[in-house]
C-alpha cells in the first residue's frame, strides 16, 4: 500500500478528468500543482523579470552613452539617485548588480528551466504531472517570494546590493564602502537563499520526474534531446546551488554577526576593524563553484531546445544523437572543473591557475562538437523557418561567437590583461546571455501552442527576431573592441583615464543599439499576450513534430491525455525516413505500422518479436495495466 | 497634468500600434494564397545571406577603423608573448568564426524548404564526428601549450635584484611606497593604520625608516620590477592596460606582480607622436562609487634617471617626523640619522 499515494497521483486526473479536475481560481491558475500551469507562471514571472533586467541596462546604458547628457528627466522615477544631472555612481553600481542579479539568476536559471522542466519533461516522457506536484508548486512560490524580496531591495534608501552580481566581500559586507552593502545587500541573501531552495526543489523534482515516470517504451535513449538537457541541467543545480548557499551562510554570518570567514586586515572609514584570519578568496571558489556551473545551467536547456527546434524544422534526424548526449554529459562533468578561471589574477597560486586553464581548454571540445552537429543536422535539410526555428539558428549564431572569445578568456596569460575588461563582458553576454535568451524565446516560439492552444502570429515572430538578432549583435560585438582597447568594465565613466578616453561614439552607438533592440521586445510582448487570447487556434501537431507532447489534447487537462498514456516504439528524430509517406514518424507509431521505411536493424528486431518493437502485444498489455488503476494499487 | 497627457498619449501610441496589426492582419488573411507561407520562407532565407554578408563585411570594416584606438604595442616584456599569443588565438578562432557562421547561414538559405525538397536523412557519421572532436581537441590543447609556456614565465619567482615597489589600494586612490636606500620595505601592521600612517609602517622596524611614498608610481626601463600588492579596505585590482599587467589586490592576502618595461614614458610618447600621453594605472576590481576614478600616474624612466630621482626622495618619516615618538628608544638614534641628516 506504500504505493498508493504515487499511483494516485498518477492515475488520479485521468479517473478525474470528466468530473472536477478544473478546480476553483485559486486552485487552478494560483497555487496549482498543475506542471502546465506552473511552467506558465515561471515563464511569466520569467518574462518579468527579463523586462525589469533590460529597463535597468537601458537606465545604464544612458550614463555609458551618453556621460554629459543631463538626466534630470529621470527624477520623477529616480528621485534622489540624480543629483544636479547625474546618475549616482552607486546607483550605476546597484543596476549594473540588479541587472546581472536578475538576468543570470531570475530569467536564465528560474525563468529558463522553470518554464521548459516543467512543461516539457512530463509532457515529453508521457507522465500525467511532476513526481512531485505540491513540491513543484511550493517551488514556484519560493521563487515568488524571491522575487519579491528582491523587487521590494530596489525601493529602499540605501540602494539595493551594489557590489555587482558576484558581491564579493569584503565590499558586501561593509555598508561603510558602499550604501547598497546595507539593507540592500541584507535583502539580496534573503532572496537568494529562497531562490536556491526554490531551484534545489525543482530540481529534485525534474530529477525524479525523468528517472521514475517515463512512459512504458520511453528508455533513456528514446528521450528527446530536450528532456536530457534539462536532466543534466537539474543534476548539475543539485550538485552547485547547494555550495552557493553555503557561500551566503558565511557571507550572512560575516555580515551579521561578527565573524571573519572573508574578512581580515581591513582599515576603513577611519577605524581598524578586529577581523583576522579570514580570506575573500574563501568567498570566491565557493561562489564560482556554483557561478560557472550556472552558466552552463543556463545554456544547456539551450542546447537542448535548440537541437529539438532544429531537427523538427530541418525535417531531419538530429545529427549524431548520442554525441549531443555525451558532450552533454561532458560538459556537465567539466563545468565543476573549471572554476577558478574566473580567478587567474585574484592572486590564486599560479599553479592552479594551469589546472584551471587546461579543464576550460577541454571544455571548449564538447561545446565545438555541438555546433558541428547542428550545422550537419542544417546540411541538406528541408528548412521551415519558423520563427522558432530563426531563433535557434540565432542561438547557434551567438553561441559561436561567444564562444570562439572563451578561447581567448580560457588562456590564463590573455586572461592577464582581458579580465574584468569589456572583452569579457562581450564574451558572456554573447555566450551566456543572449545564447539562453534565444534559446528562452526559441522554445516559447515552439511551445506556444501547446502552452496556450493558439498560434502566435508569424509575422511578427520574423519582424522579432531580425530586429532582435540584429541588434543583439550591434550590442555585444562592439564590446570586443571596447576590451581591445583596454576598457574596464563596471566604470561609471571613462573620462578619468587618457588610456580609456576613446571610443565615446562607439559607446553611444552601442546604447542607441540597446534602446532599439529592447523596443523590438515590445512585438515580442504584444505578440505573446495578444496571441494567448486572440491568436489563430493551433492545431493538433502545427509543426508536425515527432515528440509525445503532441500526441496530448490541444490543450492537456490535469493528467495530459485522457485514457491511457502514450506508448513509445522509437526515437524522437525519425523525420524524413527514407520510404515513410510522411515527413515525421511520431515516437508512438509502431515499427510494425511502417513496413515501408524500417530499417534493415529494424525489421531483424520485428522478425524476433521484440514486443517494443512491434506493437501490437506491448500496447494491449500496457492498456490492461493502464486501465485498471485498482489492480496497479493492489 | 503634463503627466496625464504623456500617458495618455502613450495610451493612444499602443492604441495606433494595435489598429494597424489588425489591419494588416485582416488584410493580409483575405489575400492569402497558398503560397504565402512559402514566400515567408524564402524572404527569411534571403536574408540569411544578407545578413551574412552584410554581418561580415561589417566586422571587417569595422575592426580595421576601431584598431586604431587599440591599444599600443605592449610596454612590457611579457606583454609582448600577451599579444602574441592574443594574435594567435585571433587568427585561429577568427578562420572558424568566418567558417562556421557561413556555413551555419549558407546552408540555411541552400536548403530552405521548397515543394518537392525531401532532408536527407543522416542520422550520424562516426568518422566525421571523431574527426571533429580530435581535431579541436588538438588545437585547443596547442593553444593551452603555448599559453602555460608564457603563463608559467610572467607568474615564476621574481629576480632576485628586481625594484621592490609596495602599492596599496584603498578606497579610492592607490598609494606607493619605496624601500628607501636599505632596498627592503620595512615592517607593516595593518592595526598601525591611521589617516596619516596609511601605509600602516611599523617604525620598531628599523627598515622601514628610509622608505618613501611618491605620489606617482616610478619604475625604472629594462630592470625588472616587483610590485608587492595589498589592499586596505576592499578588493582591488591593480590594472596597467599598456603593460598587460593585471593582480588583485586583496585585504588580508598580499599578492605580486613582476615585470618589465621597455619603454620609457618619452619612447612611448615618441612612438605615439602624442606629447601628452603617460602611462596609467587603473582599477580593475569593482571597489565602490569611484572604482572608475583610482587614477595613478605611471613614470617609466631610463635606469639612471630613475636612480637619480630615487636618491632624492625624502623618507615618509622625516616628512612625518611626529611618528618618531613610535621609534623605541634603541633606535632612536638610527632613526635620527635615516630622517634628518642623510640625503644621499
């Protein structure tokens, strides 16, 4: 009887379905444990926060492009922050903080997986919901509760958290050195902390999802390529976020009451301070043992929606399958390994530093084999371009661009004079930032329908993109050469140095790029909201895709498909099979229903009887299991 | 009222934006034919190309204008393996950048959907896959070769007749300190610390007698250097863009940087026919609210001259002579000397 509660859960909404399942508001677009549901709310709250995170750069963007301009309009919202014309140096500070804050954290890592774990995973492993529905809706409302704290931090007098995203101590802990290290910094850890507890949550959930509830016939090399990168993604927030949390413990103790974990040999404002013994370099491995994870934790779903986008609209399998698994994997494993590259100059043993080097040297192989396989999946396609699919071709785009500079970042010696230059930042916001970002609006292009049951509209997604793509590169590309000439980044101003003095009209031009390619988010948000109400209803399968979400209603009830769950015979990327009559072979047809385009292994399999292979006994024998929840239970 | 009517006029802005999508959008589903979507396909395909191009030759026109407000050649030995190195990887990543991008984008516009068009369907291919994992795999390793090799020469111990200069960052500025005729820094407490004392010197060392603090940062050409790198109050980053020289300063850890210089401030001027250039020395680690503003000018000097001017600094103590009373009592005398008496 141990069992019950888990097949209740399970077959539950499917006994349900014609009776109550919709529930009341709250139940139902509130506190749901709807994975549908709560995938929207995390995309909406995502979506949010993408808006918050770009209004803050655009606010920022103004003081680097335009130094002199007088910015006494931006009183009414900014108040006492503007003195006589000028953007407070520590308000720049506090956005350039808040803006990476919420990007790295709120938008790629919750808004990101978030969203596409909890649709997809049990849509496309065949599962009636999460493994766990109340810890999955408890981790929304954790990551709820996070945004609010850290929405509530930007509102207060002393300026929320000002010591950039990394918030090294010893500037985070001392409000003597910056007013934003106060309350500011005090409501940051707070938010963190029920972040962190909202994504190990999730995690565990997505985790258990995949290994416990896929449907019969869906082995792990039957997955679509999405639902192992989120997979990964989960292990790999499982095994770091954990050692973030460990770095704010301290950070908070250090903060608070009086310890010195980071803090030693500090004379501020006049007055010795009695900490001794302790090392910010402490701070910085335990957050970067969590902070370059994170930016694979970004990408990968990334990767994995992009590949999925890319062999639906290629009409083509995804080329070499189980490399895209493997260098997954390997990535995965390395990303833990290459951390202290953030750190080559932060006076770290040189020695390590070499360690370092060579792991983000190996790194870059599995990250290059990916691109070689998308672009082998794109030879002699059959291109639709969806606006998803433009998308994840853009995706592909700043993915390789911003990773060719990881060569030149990985090498300790450049590292020397790129660190903490424009050129990293042009590095991470074409690699990390708008690569996830594309792939973020790829899968809500893709997914739309079967999130909302209506088409977005098509025309615009194209406008979207080319304006977006465009201008993402007007923005990030010239910061490479901001780098080359030595700028640092996270300067209010450039004025004070002959060496940084140039490039004023480049500056300029970049924010101009900014503000553009932000308006072009607006089709993006009209769209979306316009379509889920009043777009074109979507049909069954619109881009007749393989993977099992497709096969549910247009739009799923509580339980994805009424009756029984699907039945899986083969992989997701059977499109354009030599000898099929169509273009895609969905993941539950049998072999045995496509004589005509088996493949030779294929049809040696049907010889033997392998039942998964065949059919017809594999599914009699799963509708009797499925249809009978009360012998399950016995 | 002047707030009202921006928003409402903002209101009828969105308004405007919404009627003409209708518009267009009813327009355009009563001309509809069968081929439309076709035509989205192939005006998306189009400008795959040109944005290709168009992307290219931008990169390349633009990298040629923007190299002149690159910086100079490298002021330092080791800069010079810096750029080398940079220009290495530059050129590598660069051939893949171009090759990858064309492909990605040719190949979208080669095989865009047309009727009739049947993908290929080509699962995967062992020898191509191995092929492009090894052979990254061997360029990148190369890479990291040539990078250990420069990287293990700029951080290995610094020679042992290298200028000893200390340079402390505090919120906001950076200050030096030299050792002073005796070459050795003297002692240092951070608890000594105060608004005079920033240094924190500790004067029961009798090397720390002679040691003086310019307000520039001097060094010599062609001599190596050691900067030995503390910080007062928060991280720091000791940054000198020309000498592609960069190290954290840390509160509680001390760390170094030794290097040499190959110019001097008027070869440099010389060579870049600006009179007024000087070398700087910025922040590179976010400090505060005026990371941007931790200016120090840099003076790099022929060995002599550098000597020369060397010799006639006053010790920190004998311009603070109040901080005689911290002598003790055995060395007062030694103190006395150091501050007063010697000019050498």
């Amino acid at each position: 009887m141990a069992v019950q509660p888990i097949h209740q859960s399970q077959e539950e909404p499917f006994v349900a379905h014609e009776e109550h399942h919709e529930g009341n508001f709250i139940t139902k677009y509130i506190f749901s444990q709807d994975h549908k549901m709560i995938a929207k709310q995390y995309l909406v709250t995502g979506i949010m926060w993408a808006i918050a995170g770009g209004l803050l750069s655009l606010l920022f963007r103004l003081q680097l492009g335009f130094p002199n301009a007088n910015m006494d309009w931006l009183k009414p919202l900014l108040g006492d922050w503007i003195q006589s014309g000028k953007i407070d140096p520590e308000l720049y500070l506090a956005l350039v903080t808040m803006h990476g804050t919420k990007m790295v954290f709120f938008v790629l890592t919750a808004g990101l997986s978030g969203t596409f774990s909890n649709f997809l995973i049990p849509l496309q492993i065949g599962a009636r919901d999460m493994a766990s529905g109340f810890m999955n809706m408890l981790s929304y409302w954790l990551f709820f509760t996070a945004s609010v704290i850290m929405f509530y931090s930007m509102f207060i007098e002393t300026g929320p958290a000002g010591g950039g995203w990394t918030v090294y101590p010893p500037l985070s802990v001392l409000p003597q050195a910056i007013s934003g290290s106060g309350l500011g910094m005090t409501l940051w850890l707070i938010s963190m902390s029920f972040f962190i507890a909202s994504t190990l949550m999730g995690g565990i959930n997505y985790i258990t999802t995949v290994i416990n509830l896929r449907t019969k016939g869906m082995s792990f090399w039957k997955l679509p390529l999405t639902i192992w990168a989120l997979f990964f993604t989960a292990i790999l927030g499982l095994l770091t976020f954990p050692v973030l949390f460990a770095a704010a413990l301290l950070l908070i103790f250090d903060r608070s009451f009086g310890t010195s974990f980071y803090l030693s040999d500090i004379y501020i404002a006049g007055e010795v301070l009695p900490n001794v013994g302790g090392s910010p370099l402490l701070y910085q491995h335990l957050f970067w043992f969590l902070g370059h994870p994170e930016v694979y934790i970004a990408i990968l779903p990334a990767f994995g929606i992009v590949s999925e986008v890319i062999a639906t609209n290629a009409r083509k399998p995804i080329f070499g399958y189980l490399a895209m698994i493997g260098s997954m994997f390997v990535i995965t494993f390395l990303s833990v390994t290459v951390w202290a590259h953030h750190m080559f100059v932060s006076g770290m043993s040189p020695f390590l530093g070499s360690l370092f080097m060579l792991a983000s040297f190996i790194i870059a192989v599995p990250s290059s084999v990916k691109v070689f396989n998308w672009l082998a999946t794109l030879w002699r396609g059959d291109i639709h371009f969806t606006p998803a699919m433009l998308f994840a071709i853009g995706m592909v785009s700043f993915f390789i661009a911003g990773g060719v500079t990881g060569l030149f970042v990985a090498n300790s010696a450049i590292d020397i004079q790129l660190h903490d230059t424009y050129f990293i930042v042009a590095h991470f916001h074409l690699v990390m930032g708008s690569a996830p970002f594309f792939g973020f609006l790829t899968g809500g292009y893709h997914w739309f329908p079967k999130m909302f049951g209506r088409m977005m509209h098509k025309g615009l997604g194209y406008l979207h993109f080319w304006l977006t793509f465009a201008g993402v590169y007007l923005v990030f590309f010239p910061m490479h050469y901001l780098g080359m000439a030595g700028f640092p980044r996270r300067y209010y101003s450039f004025t004070g140095f002959d060496a940084f003095s140039s490039f004023t009209d480049l500056n300029a031009f970049i924010s101009i790029a900014a503000f553009v390619t932000f308006g072009a988010q607006l089709i993006f948000l009209f769209n979306f909201f316009y379509s889920m109400f009043r777009g074109r209803r979507a049909p069954q399968n619109p881009w007749r895709s393989n993977t099992l979400e497709w096969t549910a209603p247009i739009n799923p009830g509580h339980g994805n498909w009424p009756g029984s769950l699907p039945v899986v015979y083969r992989w997701p990327y059977d499109y354009s099979k030599p000898g099929a009559q169509e273009d895609f072979i969905p993941q539950n047809v049998p072999f045995a229903q496509t004589p005509e385009s088996n493949l030779p292994e294929e049809v040696k399999a049907i010889s033997e009887g392998l039942p998964e292979v065949v059919g017809k006994d594999f599914q009699d024998k799963m509708e009797g299991d499925d249809i009978s929840p009360e012998n399950l239970a016995q | 009222m002047e707030k009202i009517l921006i928003a409402i006029s903002f209101g009828l802005l969105l308004l405007i934006i919404y009627l003409i999508f209708r518009a267009v959008t009813l327009i355009l589903s009563v001309n509809r034919r069968a081929s439309d979507t076709d035509s989205g396909n192939r005006i998306n395909a189009i400008l795959m190309i040109i944005f290709l191009t168009g992307g290219m030759g931008l990169i390349f026109w633009y990298s040629n204008k923007a190299s002149a407000h690159f910086l100079p050649e490298s002021a330092s030995v080791h800069g010079v393996w810096i750029d080398e190195l940079f220009e290495t990887t530059l050129l590598i990543t660069g051939i893949v950048f171009v090759i990858t991008q064309t492909l990605l984008f040719y190949f979208s516009y080669r095989y865009q959907h047309k009727p009739g068009r049947k993908a290929l369907f080509y699962p995967h291919n062992n020898k191509l896959e191995i092929t492009w994992t090894v052979v990254p795999a061997i360029v990148f390793i190369a890479l990291f070769v040539a990078g250990l090799d420069a990287w293990s020469k700029i951080t290995s111990k610094a020679p042992d007749d290298a200028v000893v200069i200390e340079i402390v960052g505090q919120q906001f500025s950076w200050i030096v300190r030299y050792p002073g005729e005796d070459g050795t820094l003297g002692a240092y407490d951070y608890r000594l610390t105060d608004g005079v004392n920033s240094f924190g010197m500790d004067f029961t060392d009798r090397a720390s007698f002679d040691d003086f603090t310019p307000p520039q940062l001097h060094i010599p050409k062609g001599k190596p250097v050691l900067l030995k790198i503390r910080a007062k109050d928060v991280m720091h980053s000791v940054y000198l863009p020309h000498f592609r020289l960069k190290m954290d300063a840390v509160p509680g850890m001390p760390t170094m940087f030794h290097f040499v210089a190959r110019f001097t401030t008027q070869e440099m001027r010389d060579k870049l026919g600006d009179q007024e250039f000087n070398f700087e020395l910025a922040c590179a680690e976010l400090c505060g609210r005026a990371h941007f503003a931790m200016r120090l000018m840099v003076v790099v000097e022929e060995e002599e001259d550098f000597y020369a001017w060397y010799k006639a600094q006053k010790p920190w103590l004998s311009e603070n002579p109040e901080y005689l009373s911290k002598v003790p009592g055995t060395l007062k005398e030694w103190a006395g000397i150091k501050t007063e008496h010697v000019n050498f």
